[in-house]
C-alpha cells in the first residue's frame, strides 16, 4: 500500500520535538510515517497532555482529505521521523485508481474512529468516577462542617455557662473589696476563683488550677467548685475544707486529674486570714505600711490524687492598704514570642510597681503587662486572677 502511495507524495524529515502542524490549524494534507515516531499532543505548557504516539505506517491526518475541520491536535515528532506528505488531490488521484488502496485507507480511519471513541468513553467513565468521589468528599466536607459548627456552638454554650459559675459580683465585706478576671487557654478552662459568703459575716476566698485544659478540666472544675462551696459552709477550718473535698475527689471521680487550691477564711471584724494550701502558686501580698511585696503560704499536697495527703493551716494579719494577689500559673507561666516565661518576678515587679491602688486596677493592670509579654504568642495554659484590697477607713 505504501508503495502505492509513495508516486503521489513529498516526503518530509522531521528532528526531535519539530511540529507536523498545530491543534486548530487548517489543512487538507494526510502523513504516513515510514520511519520514527510522533506523538498526538493538547494543550501546552502545564496543561500539555499526550493522547497517544504513532509508529511505522501509521497514518497522520487521516480525516483531513474528507472533511474541512481544524486539526483536532498537536503533532509533533518524538524522534528523528521520515514522513511522506499528501496533498488532498494527489490522494484522491491515487485512491481513484486503486480501489484496494481506498479501502484500507477506510479501515485505518474506521479504527481510529472506533479507539477514539473508546477512548472518549473511558475518559468519560473515568471522569465519572472522578465526580462522583468528588461528591462524596464534598458531603463528607458538608457534614463535617456541620459537625463542626455543632461542636464550636456548645463549646460556645459550655464557655458562657463556665462564665456565669465564676462569680460576676462580689459579697460587701465591710472594709475590703475584690477583684478578678480569668482567660481559658480554649473556649472553656479549669482554673477559677470564687469568693464565698460564711457564716458569721467571714468570706471564703478560692484561686484553683486543674490539670489539662479543655472540656474535661472545665468539667472537674465545676465539680471542684461545687464541692469546695458545700465544704465551706460545714467548717471553719480551710484545711478540713480542702481534706473534705479531696477526699470526695478521690471517691467520686475516676479521671486522671487532679486540683491545686488555695482556700482562705477571712475574718473582717479582725483582720486575718487562715488559710490552707493545697499544691497552689504561693499568694502575693503588698504591705501598704512598708511597700514590700512577698510570697508566702503555708506547705500542702495537691487534691485528687494520692490518697493520702499533708496540709498545713496558718494565719495573716491584714491591714489597711493591703494587696492580696492569688493567680493561677497561667499568668506566672506566659511565654513571650522567645519562649520566655513572664515569671514570679515580674508579677512581684507588677504589684510592687502599682503600690496601694484598687483591686480592680491592679487586676487589670497585672493582665495589660501579661499581654504586652505575650504579644503574638499562642496562650498555652489558662489564667486566673483574684485581687483582694483591704479598704479600712480609707
């Protein structure tokens, strides 16, 4: 057959990567390749794709003599190619005379007829395929969204039910007023304050930390909380106060946590404070009479996890001017963006600094100097701040 063809052709060479023609180009030319290879290419560029590489005898254009279409792609060679080309009335003077000739010239059309057909259909059941994993994924996006937005709405609810447990006002106790303030490291937290009105005019005064962060924390918060608030009212003492609700910690709960706390009585009429401390941050207090600023508190053991645990019960004089400090180690444990710890230090610096000012300043105060060491950093723990002023004739 190629013999036959060869009296109506001009035979053309192409180099590696050299164009036959161009996808959309005009033209009525049909190729046979005697030698080398092409390759069928759409698009350019990123987007560039073969559809398929031809071989000796070969036909390049085939539906071009027959029909007055752009080229359907882009041919180029693949390899050094000899190629003869046809020009319209050249093929059709040569498939006038030879009948057989006309003939596999159809059958070679009629397969590349059929494997494109092929071809567009398997793209197609791919596509298909392709679709309809992408509309599983996008249900499963959908209900995750969902789900999400269901999570973050009761995470919303749980934060403002945790808020409206942590006291928003404060007993009057004659002579004194407080302040507080916390920040969960998430929509909701473990550490919390409380100020507990006693029998006898006397004021319970609570900072505590539990461990982890997150919904299970606030959950043994308010267990916390709530056992802390029933205990107060059956003793006097803050160590029995604190050795009761450890005691129920270890019966009612199995989780593996446990609670820091300091818990205080303080007694207006007096002045003083007795108090108990159970694994908690040391409390501040500013002495108005010399502006000293110190740590102090007694030893104990932390709630809720060994069954046995030691605490020790003490007192402090308070007088008028004075600043009680009580946080949790959020505040002391703030990282700036170096990774830098805020510190005891630089609270003391803070309170110190403030000298005799009101609770509420000073609590505010505390939480902007946090905020300026923090900056851009990630708060990775929860904070909580308790601020008591000892008002007296003032």
């Amino acid at each position: 057959m190629l013999n036959g063809l060869a009296e109506a052709a001009v035979e053309r060479s192409l180099k590696p990567g050299q164009v036959i023609f161009r996808k959309g180009s005009s033209g009525r030319e049909l190729y046979v390749i005697l030698e080398g290879a092409v390759e069928v290419v759409k698009g350019h560029g990123a987007q560039e794709m073969v559809l398929a590489t031809r071989g000796p005898g070969e036909f390049i254009g085939e539906m071009a003599p027959i029909e007055a279409r752009p080229r359907f792609a882009t041919i180029r060679a693949l390899q050094p190619t000899r190629l003869p080309e046809f020009s319209e009335q050249g093929l059709r003077g040569v498939l006038a005379q030879q009948p057989a000739l006309l003939y596999q010239t159809i059958r070679i059309v009629m397969a590349r007829l059929r494997e494109a057909d092929l071809k567009m259909i398997a793209d197609l059941q791919q596509k298909n395929q392709e679709l309809a994993r992408a509309y599983r994924e996008l249900q499963q996006a959908q209900a995750a969204l969902v789900e999400k937005e269901r999570l973050e709405r009761e995470l919303e609810l749980a934060r403002e039910l945790q808020q409206s447990i942590l006291p928003q006002e404060f007993p009057q106790v004659p002579g004194f007023s407080c302040a507080a303030r916390n920040r969960p490291a998430r929509q909701v937290g473990g550490d919390f304050y409380d100020v507990i009105s006693l029998p006898k005019g006397r004021v319970g005064l609570v900072m505590a930390d539990v461990s982890d962060k997150g919904m299970p924390a606030a959950l043994y918060m308010a267990l916390s909380r709530s056992l802390i608030h029933a205990e107060a009212k059956r003793s006097s003492s803050p160590r029995k106060v604190l050795l009761s609700v450890h005691r129920l910690l270890m019966e009612m709960s199995q989780a593996d946590m446990f609670v820091t706390a300091f818990y205080g009585v303080l007694n207006p009429a007096e002045g003083t404070l007795r108090y108990a401390r159970a694994g908690h941050d040391r409390p501040l207090l500013f002495s108005s009479s010399t502006g000293e600023c110190r740590f102090w508190g007694a030893n104990g053991m932390l709630l809720g996890c060994w069954e046995e645990v030691s605490l020790e019960e003490a007192g402090v004089d308070l007088r008028p001017g004075d600043l009680l400090v009580l946080y949790s180690d959020g505040i002391t444990e703030a990282d700036s963006p170096a990774g830098e710890f805020f510190g005891v230090e630089r609270l003391r610096e803070t309170v110190c600094a403030a000298g005799g000012v009101s609770a509420q300043f000073l609590c505010d105060c505390i939480f902007d100097r946090v905020d300026r060491f923090q900056a851009q950093a990630v708060q990775h723990d929860d904070m909580a701040l308790l601020v008591v002023r000892v008002n007296g004739d003032e």
